[in-house]
C-alpha cells in the first residue's frame, strides 16, 4: 500500500471525496492525511474545495474541529428522509411499550 504515488491537488479532492462517501462517521483530517501519506494542509485544501464543490450537491461536509463527514444537503432532507419512510409517524405497539417498560424498570 506505501507503493501508491502521491496524488495530484484534483486527485486527492477525488480520493478524500470517495473516503467521505463510504464512511460511516466523520472522519479526522490529520487521520486521513496519514492514511493517505499527504501533509494535513493538502487535505484541508481538498476538503475546503470539495465543500465549494458540493454547494451545488444534494450533499454537504460538515466539520466539527478537525473531524470532516459528508452529509445531506438540509434543503434536500425532506425528500430523503420521505425516501428512507422516516417522515411517517410510527407509534409501538402495546407490547413494545410494555418491553421498554420493563427494561427501563430494572434497568440491566
């Protein structure tokens, strides 16, 4: 894996983009520059230019300190979350209600 080449300014914006589409959770800036063997400075430019990019997406990167995750676009999440069937109200049943009674109750 230390084979790899060092990736051009519009690669690493490509490959720093692809990572952020497979994550689970945000992911830290300094983490991935070492992952990728690049200085953190070449990562925060990739990630600031994708950003710019995505202002036109139905996506955004959102940063917390150091930490960069790709998510919904706020103006699009009414249609993805109608996609996913969270806009619906669902009550649990009484036998659901009755469990979390319990577990609450005792409290394992």
């Amino acid at each position: 894996m230390n084979d790899l080449p060092s990736p051009s300014p519009s690669e690493l914006k490509a490959i720093v983009e692809s990572i952020l589409f497979v994550a689970e959770e945000p992911l830290d800036m300094g983490i991935l520059a070492r992952s990728l063997a690049v200085d953190l400075k070449m990562v925060t430019e990739a990630v600031d230019a994708l950003n710019e990019e995505c202002r036109q997406r139905g996506v955004r990167l959102q940063r917390t300190g150091s930490a960069v995750q790709m998510v919904t676009a706020p103006e699009v999440a009414p249609y993805v979350e109608r996609f996913l069937g969270l806009d619906e109200d669902r009550s649990l049943s009484q036998a659901a209600l009755e469990t979390l009674a319990i577990i609450a109750y005792k409290q394992p």
